[in-house]
C-alpha cells in the first residue's frame, strides 16, 4: 500500500506526540504503552478517511510503542457526536484517543442536541487535515 508523504509525516508527528504526552521523557512514555491497549475511536463509518488514517497511524504507533496494543473502534452518527462523546467520556489516563471532524465546534456553539462534551475541555494532540471554516449571515440576522 502506498502513503503520501504528508500522511506518513503526521503519523510520524502523531507518534511523536503521543510518546511524549504525559511522561516526562520518551523512555518512560514508552514504558507507560507497554503492554497497555490504546483505544481509537473513530467517529464514523469504515472506510473513509477518519476511518483510513486511524487505521494506518495506529499500526506505526503499535511501532514506535513497542508492546502497546492499538484497538479501532468505529463509532459513527450525529455528526461525529456519538464518537466525540464516547472519546470525552473516557478515562483522562492517556489510553483512550480518537478522530472526529473540527465542525463540532460550530455544533457546540450553536448547541446542537447531544453534544455531552467540551471542546475546550479535550486535550489536543494534533490535527489530520488543514481546512478553512466560515461562517456567513444574512445582513439583516439577529
């Protein structure tokens, strides 16, 4: 299977990361995963990019954390809010992580049903993807 470049360079970065998350050095980060299962939970279906990167980071985390066990959990619906709720509810002790798209934080804003998480509340290991968000109005809302 052939990788961009960008993808591998952030699953690089990602590993990076998440070594360092926590611990104070890589050995001791390296010490934490071992023999620890890291949950991913993926806020949609199979197959689809969130579902892709998941799937190719979590086989070079399983790399670069050697004796940690990498487990995908797909959990799709509400506009990723099932997923990012499953991830918020989680135990904060570094073995639960996951993938959800950066427009709930146009959910949260307007309040949307469901949304039983804090964005600003996450701890934020990095992002998969760059995209440029706006937001327009009639001149004459309220």
């Amino acid at each position: 299977m052939r990788y961009s470049t960008k993808m591998l360079a952030l699953g690089t970065a990602m590993g990076a990361a998440l070594a360092f998350t926590g611990p104070a050095d890589a050995a001791t980060g390296k010490a934490f995963y071992k023999d620890k299962t890291v949950k991913w939970i993926i806020a949609t279906g199979t197959g689809g990019g969130h579902d892709y990167y998941a799937r190719l980071f979590s086989r070079h985390m399983e790399k670069a954390l050697p004796g940690s066990t990498f487990v995908t959990i797909n959990r799709p619906g509400a506009g990723h809010r099932i997923g990012a709720n499953l991830i918020y509810a989680a135990k904060p002790n570094g073995l639960t992580i996951g993938n959800f798209t950066t427009g709930l934080i146009y959910a949260q804003i307007m309040n949307l049903k469901g949304m039983r998480f804090d964005l600003a509340k996450m701890s934020w290991i990095g992002k998969g993807a760059s995209d440029i968000r706006v937001v327009s109005v009639a001149h004459d809302s309220k």
